[in-house]
C-alpha cells in the first residue's frame, strides 16, 4: 500500500469526487498484515491503487472500478499559509489503518515518522493530519517481552518517553514519563513540555520544560540516587537549570538541598562554570575547609584557564592556576602555578621573668610549584624547533601538599627547554636554552639561565668539492667549532626567589676547537692525531686574605658546688681568612695534543655438542700518546694559596681564583707526556633454541672496559692507577649488573702525617705482586611486573610437558623400542594389546591436568600481571688501612601495582617495600576501591604519616562533587607521631 502527503493536510476532500471518497473508506478500512509499508513522496498525478491482488476470474462491475490515474493541476488550488513546510513520511513494520473521518492514520509496529530534521519512532503512532500532530506510545507486548519507548530524535537532541505527543505546525510538544540523556547527565521526568528550535521564531535551540523531574548520571531505569526538583529547564547539549531541589538516594529524600542549580550537558563543547569542591573536610589543625574550589572558562578555541584554591578556617589557604593549549599541527602543551600557604600553631618555650612558659604560636610554611610542557608537532617548522617541559618546586610542595608514594618519595626534579635554529645550506646551529635541577632532599637548587649553544658540524677544509678518485691524507683533516655562553643560579629552594640568589649568580663563557684526522695503516690499524684548544672566560675573582687575629676559646673549669673557679683558654686559630670579590675577566686556556692508534681483535670459541653452540670474544685494543702542559703552577694565575689558620696544619691552603666555576674546577694536572691505554670486551654467545629451532644469540658481558695512563715526565707516581667496568644483563634485560673496580700500582702511607696518602713505593717492589686492589663496586638492579615473569617461564613449562610425555613412554615401554621405523611389528600389540591405548589415556589425563593446573594459575597471575616488583643493590668494597671493608649503601626491594580483586573489588598498592639498609619500611601506601554501579568508594591509607581517606562519592561528572568525605590529612598525621 502506498500513500503519501506533501505541502497539504486536506488535498483528499478537495480532488477526490464524492464516490471515490466512498470507496477509499471501504478499502482503507482494510488492514494489511505481515508487510512492511512505506510512503513516497509524489505531486501529481495521483495513484491510489489497492493492495490487495484480485485472484478472481470473473470482472467485476465496472462502475465500481478504480481510475488507474487522475490528473490534476495545483495551480488552481488556493495553499493555505498555514501549511507544512516539508513533507512528511512515514512507515511501519505491522500495518497501517487510514481513519478517513476522523482524518487519522493508526501505525502499528516499529513505526516511524519523518519530518524535517525530526524523528518519531515507536510500537504505536498516531498521525492527526488535521491538527498536525502526531502522537506515540509504548505498546504492552503479549508475551510480556519489554516494551520500546518511543523516541524523539532532533538533530542531535534525543529522548524517550512512555507517551508524547508533537505538533508539526507549531514545533511544540508534551511528554509523559520522559527520560532523556544529555551528555553523562540521565533526566527522567513524570510530564514535559517541549518546543523545537526555529530561527524564524526566535527560537536557536530546543527548550524541555519539565515538572517534577529528576536528574541523575544512574542509568539504571530506577535511578539509585539524583538531584529532584518540581521544575527544570533544559536546553539540551548545552545546559540544565532547576530551581529549588532535593538529594535523594534510593529513592529516599535527604536533608540536603539546593535553592537552584546550573549544571553544563554538553560532552563537546567546553562551557565555563563553577567547579565544585574535591574535598569538603574538618582538620583539627586546620578547622573548616574546601580543597579545588575554583572556577573553569575556555580563553578560546585553543585555550582554557583553570582557577581553583584551598581555604581554611584558620588561615591556610592555597592557589593553583592551570592552563592547556593546543594548536592542531602547530604545538601542544600546559602550564600550571601553585602556591601554598600553610599555616600551623606551634607551642615555644620563652623565659618571662627567669622562668620558662609555653606560648602559642604560628609556624607559616610557604611553598611553591611551576609546571609546565611544550611540544611542538612534527613538522610545523622546518628550521625551528621550540619545546620541553618545567617541573620546580620549593619546600617539598608535592610532599607536602599529596600523601601518595609517587609524590613524598620523588626527590629530584628537573626542567629543560630549548629552542634550536637550523640554517639550511650553513654548517652550523644556534640553540638558547633554560635548564634547572634540584634535590628536595638536600634543598639545593641549580638554575642556568639562559643558556646559548652555538656548534658547527664537522667540516673538511681541504676536501676537494665535486672529485673523485681516491682522497688524499689532507682531506681528511677536520674541525669542529663549540661556543657556550651560561648563567647560572645556585641556592637553596627557601631562597630560591630572593635578592641574594640574583646577585651570586655565576656566567661565563667556553670556546672550545678540536681538531683530527682519521687514517688506515697496515691494513688492520686506525690511526687518529688530534688537536684540542678549549678557552673558557669568567667574570668574577676571588682572593683570600690571612689576618693575624687570634681565636681564642675561654672552657670554664667548675668547683664541685658549681661555682666557676678559673677558666682555660684554647687557641682555635691562629688568624681568620678575609675573602674579597672583584669583577675581572678571567681566561682559562687549556689545550693538549694527541695520536691514538687501535684496532679490533675477534676470538671465536665453537663447540659441536650441547645448547651453547659457540663463545665470541670482540676485543678494541688502544693505545694513545699525548701532552698537555701543567696547569697548577703560579705563573698562570688559575691558583694562589693563603696561609693555613690551623695551628696544627703548617702547609698552606691552596685555593681556586675563580669561586664555584659552572664549567667544573679549573684544571690543576701537572704536565704530562705519556700515553693512555684502553681495552673494550664485548662477549656473546650463541645457543641453539629447540622452541624456535634457530640459533640465537645473547650478550653475555656488555662493554667491559679497562684502562690506565703512563705519564713519562712526572717526577712520581708515573703510573695512574688501573680501572675496569663492565655490565650485563639476565633474564631478557629484567636484571641489570654493573661492575667496577680500581686497582693501584703503589701502595698507601696510613701514618698519622701521611693519612692514607699515595706513596712512590710500587706494589710489585713492596709486596711482589703487580697492583693492589682498591675499590670495587656492584650495583644490581631489578625491575619487572609478574606479567614478565609468567611469560619468561612459560617456555621453561612448556619443555617439561614435552620431558613428561616422553617419561610416560619409556615407563609404559621400558624396552624403549616403541613402534619405530626399524621395527615392523607393533611391540605395544605383541607385549600388550592394549598398551598403546594406556599410554594415549596416561598422557591426555596429564595434559588434561596441567591444562586444569594452568587455567588456575592463569587466573590467578592474570589478577596480579601488572604488578610491579623493584629491588636495587649497591655493594661496596674499600681498603683503608688494607683491610677489605664491606658496605650495602643501598638495599631495598618495593612492589606497587592494581590488583582486581573482582570485577568490583580492586586493590591499589601505590608502594610497599623494606630498605634493608635503615631496617624500616619504605613508605606504605595504599588503596581499596569498590564500585557501586553509578557510585564509587575508595579508602587510602598511608601508615607511616598516619593519614587516611574514606570517600563515597558519584562516580561520574558532572554530578561527582556528591560525596561523603572522611579523612584525616597530613597536618593532623603529624600532630599523632
């Protein structure tokens, strides 16, 4: 059946005659099961043509027949101004019934109707043409299947509804038992009304007026908890405002209510507003208080700004300002600053009156946090490049402000941004950097800013441009210029910020030029000459000045009942040391000159049996000679000395001219003439892998290096003394060892003037042995998840089923022969027929037993994989006085990591560990979430600073400011200790 409406809501009475009126009610009075029919727009001609084929051979009356087509012209038709602006289609997948007299069309089954940019679909829709509405409802299913609420659909707006009712002509409509989503926010409401956008109207965008409504991020069709109130106005992906409303939870009210509310409902397009609380708590140190209250608004399309503070009763407060940009394919990044002020009453003793009393006082603790990153997308710039990232902070802002483990026991920070130039066709670079770093521990803070790099590549002077044929030995020469310029800040993080910091600032400047050359001799043999010249420039000198002033200690010598009776003078010094800084430029020069010659041995061990197949020793022999003149001497001034004030010292103190050089100490090595030799091992191995059944290789020892240096022209201690480093790796890099040690060609004065001092005295002419072994050091370290660890014994699991299968044979044929090629019978057949079949049962009950085994254990890790596992070892060795002393300075092994307990149940391990040096624990963190469907309760215990929080709160925005807060922060931790 076809049938369609277009531009006029009564065309029917005004070109069908009078009989064919008639003999539309007597067909559309006909109900047309099983199809699914669906409407078509057309002008004229109209076709009305029945459905229904006529399978009788006898012709009926003819009078009675239907005109195949009328023609009809619209233009002598007055259109009324009153109608429809676009067509309007519809279908259904069950029938249709046509209400000619009431001028009505009934749509049964998954209906649906289209106007515009509006969509109804429901079981049921009924089409008033004459009043331009059209109204759907649920429909009870027989078999008491759920029902389908019907479903309005507006561009993007969308919501259900047990029954609504629309009007096409004035884009209003009503809504009964609504339920609608906007953005995370769920709005059911028991009655509605609604009005459509229309620009002519004045209308830009649909508005939903709904009465007794409740809104809520609970998509559970009774909704475990929201915000109700007796009137709402939504402006759907934009807004929600209500008046006066009420918390319920469960249905239940509660005492908490709100005089009116706006609340954001768009998920794309960011909206500026209030941002609720995280914390609502009560301090015992602090009192009443609010933590992240503040206020969010988008700056721009690309910029948005983020205000939020702390604030307590009695006056610690806190100011955090954040924010994001983005640039697509131009840059990314944010920036944050935050200040605290926190303020705690302390009790101080002070004499009144030759008498101790307590006095309450404030102790005022004020830290600060810079943050910030910038990345700069590839390829926005071809010969630019600006980016890094910020991360400063004064007074352990982290660790005091959070109680997770990340942020009390991370100790150093650091910052670094650049921006670097490139100049196409040129051989050199330009870059202007800003670098910081500091340790919270020791409170030191170093800054250097700013910081100019200038560096060409390596260029060839002599290089012929465009030859060919072989190069000559000139044209390998080559040189490289480096220029750096710095400023640079050293100070405590408390003072980071003051007068003081600016004026000890340090700058100077490096030139550095360094030429060489790189040749082939006898085949096997690289030879490199190498010129260096490095000049380095400060601006500010130091001189130590020696007065002969006397420092003299008076010790009180006491009576038995107290009283003084004379006092004993002591002389700490024999005069005090006045230093003076002047403003003088200063050049440090330094250069040497040197010639290396090296090459590169292999050794090939092959074995033909067992899993090693072969050992290859890499072995880079070298051996360099060179000079460098002496530095420490007086006549250039990079030294002076002073006389020592210690009575008991009668050797000068020597002192550097230049105080706290950003470019190291200056350098104070004799001159020297002689040469350097290194050697560098690399050892693999090669092993036959049966799972893969391809050799591999692993490295055994990476990088084990040894060196030493001979210095021909020193009066003694020609030679220095014997280094050797190495590292390697087990268990697919989880474990990584590092090895070094020294060894010494002279022995050591332990007199009481020498004090453990190299003497020229050779270890082989005291002791007949080559060196004397001075330091060793071990550092192990270990860092894997029990993911890593499964999947390293799996291979391992999978060679002992293979090594079970065959036990399994041999103990079913201890014989051995088996059914093999070299026998023809079947010895399992001849012995027993039904042995093979035993041996076939033995092994499928084993597999199916580790099969069993394994779903266990991989049930259980699978809860556990991402469970992180540290443990770190550094190991000491020293010989003061040739005794071997042994020390652990570092020992300890940390676990952290998500465990899901159940798919609600999860249990957070932020850090557990033991130092086994300090015999404590490291710094327990941890963590208990459970979901409750729409909300979520978390608990977090931190022991060691007795701290804790409980929460319930929603689980989702923008209603996740609905919590209740238990807690007790780290100011009221410490009043416990």
């Amino acid at each position: 059946m076809i049938f369609s409406l277009y531009k006029y809501n009564r065309f029917l009475n005004a070109i069908l005659p009078q009989g064919g009126v008639c003999l539309l009610l007597c067909l559309f009075s006909t109900m047309a099961f099983a199809q699914r029919t669906k409407a078509k727009n057309i002008k004229t001609p109209v076709s009305i043509k029945d459905s229904i084929p006529n399978r009788d051979s006898i012709p009926g009356d003819t009078s009675l027949a239907v005109i195949d087509s009328v023609t009809f012209d619209f233009s002598d038709v007055n259109i009324s101004e009153q109608t429809l602006d676009a067509a309007i289609d519809y279908e259904s997948q069950d029938s249709m019934v046509y209400d000619i007299a009431d001028e009505k069309i009934h749509l049964y089954g998954n209906a649906t109707v289209k106007y515009g940019t509006i969509t109804l679909t429901g079981d049921y829709i009924v089409f008033d043409w004459a009043k331009n509405t059209v109204t759907a409802q649920y429909v009870k299913d027989s078999l008491a299947k759920e029902p389908s609420l019907p479903t309005f659909v507006d561009g993007d707006q969308t919501f259900s509804a047990k029954k609504m009712k629309y009007n096409f002509k004035t884009s209003k409509g009503i809504i009964y038992d609504v339920s609608t989503k906007q953005s995370n926010l769920f709005v059911l409401g028991t009655r509605a009304k609604f009005t459509s956008k229309d620009s002519l109207a004045g209308r830009p965008d649909d508005i939903v007026y709904s009465q007794d409504a409740i809104f809520t991020t609970c998509d559970d069709p009774h909704p475990h908890y929201g915000i109700r109130s007796k009137k709402q106005k939504m402006i759907p992906n934009k807004l929600i405002v209500v008046g006066p409303s009420n918390l319920e939870i469960g249905g239940v009210p509660t005492p908490l209510w709100l005089p009116f509310g706006f609340f954001p409902a768009s998920s794309k397009k960011r909206n500026k507003g209030l941002i609720f609380p995280k914390d609502y708590e009560y301090s015992q140190e602090w009192g009443f208080g609010l933590r992240d209250v503040g206020y969010y608004t988008p700056l721009n399309e690309y910029m948005d700004l983020t205000l939020t503070g702390d604030i307590y009763f009695n006056g610690t407060w806190g100011l955090q300002a954040a924010t994001r940009f983005k640039r697509r394919y131009k840059y990314s990044g944010s920036f944050s600053l935050a200040y605290s002020n926190r303020k705690q009453e302390v009790v101080s003793k002070i004499n009144v009156d030759g008498a101790l009393q307590n006095v309450l006082g404030n102790n005022v603790t004020r830290s600060w946090s810079i943050r910030g990153s910038l990345t700069q997308a590839a390829g926005a710039h071809p010969t630019i490049n600006i980016g890094g990232s910020l991360n400063i902070q004064t007074n352990n802002y982290n660790s005091l402000n959070r109680n997770d483990a990340q942020s009390v026991l991370q100790q150093n920070f650091s910052s670094n941004f650049s921006y670097r130039q490139s100049f196409p066709g040129r051989p050199f670079n330009l870059s202007a950097s800003f670098s910081h770093s500091q340790n919270t521990r020791t409170g030191k803070v170093t800054v250097r800013f700013p910081t100019l790099d200038f560096t060409t590549k390596t260029i060839y002077p002599f290089k012929r441009k465009g030859g060919s044929g072989k190069p000559k030995w000139y044209e390998k020469i080559n040189y490289r210029y480096k220029f750096n310029a710095q400023n640079q800040f050293i100070a405590q993080d408390s003072t980071l910020f003051t007068r003081q910091t600016l004026e000890e600032a340090q700058f100077g400047a490096k030139h550095e030029i360094n030429s060489s050359a790189s040749f082939r001799i006898l085949k096997y043999f690289n030879f490199t000459p190498s010129a260096n010249y490095k000049e380095t420039w400060y601006f500010k000198n130091i001189q130590h000045h020696f007065t002969n002033q006397p420092v003299i200690d008076s010790i009180p010598i006491k009576n038995p009942d107290g009283s003084i009776f004379s006092y004993r003078l002591d002389t700490l010094a024999t005069g005090v040391l006045d230093t003076v800084e002047s403003f003088k430029w200063r050049q440090i020069r330094q250069y040497d000159f040197s010639a290396s010659i090296g090459t590169t041995l292999f050794g090939m061990l092959r074995f033909k049996k067992g899993p090693i197949r072969g050992i290859r020793h890499v072995m880079k022999p070298n051996i360099s000679f060179g000079y460098s003149p002496e530095y420490a001497g007086p006549q250039r001034g990079y030294y002076d000395e002073v006389e020592n004030p210690d009575p008991d010292i009668f050797d000068p103190i020597i002192y550097s001219t230049v105080q706290n050089p950003i470019y190291g100490r200056l350098p104070d090595g004799r001159e020297r003439l002689g040469f350097n030799i290194s050697v560098q091992n690399n050892i693999e191995a090669k092993y036959y892998s049966k799972r893969d059944s391809i050799e591999k290789k692993i490295k055994i020892f990476d990088n084990i290096n040894v060196n030493t240096a001979y210095n021909a022209i020193a009066d003694s201690l020609k030679w220095s003394t014997v280094r050797a480093s190495g590292t390697t790796r087990f268990f697919k890099g989880i474990s990584t060892l590092s090895i070094g040690a020294t060894w010494d060609p002279y022995i050591k004065d332990y007199s009481s003037s020498s004090r453990g001092r190299r003497i020229n005295t050779t270890v082989w002419k005291n002791r007949k042995r080559p060196l004397r072994f001075e330091t060793a050091n071990f550092r192990l370290s270990t860092n894997m998840t029990v993911g890593k660890i499964r999947d390293l014994f799996k291979k391992k699991k999978d060679k002992e089923e293979k090594t079970d299968e065959a036990a399994l044979a041999e103990e079913t044929d201890p014989s051995g022969f088996g059914n093999t090629e070299d026998d023809p019978f079947d010895i399992f057949d001849r012995r027993d027929p039904f042995a093979r079949q035993k041996l076939e049962d033995k092994i499928t009950d084993k597999k199916k037993s580790n099969h069993q085994q394994t779903i266990e254990e991989t049930e259980f890790i699978s809860l556990i994989e991402n469970f992180r596992i540290r443990h770190d070892l550094v190991m000491n060795i020293e010989t003061p006085y040739d005794r071997d002393t042994l020390t652990f300075s570092t020992h300890s092994l940390s676990t952290s990591g998500m465990i899901p307990l159940t798919k609600k149940w999860q249990l957070r391990v932020g850090n557990i560990g033991y130092d086994f040096v300090r015999k404590q624990l490291t710094y327990p963190d941890f963590g208990i979430t459970r979901g409750l469907h729409c909300w979520n309760m978390s608990f977090n215990w931190q022991p060691t600073r007795h701290t804790f929080s409980f929460t319930i709160q929603v689980s989702s925005a923008p209603l996740n400011f609905l919590k209740v807060p238990y807690q007790r922060n780290n100011a009221d931790g410490f009043r416990r200790r």
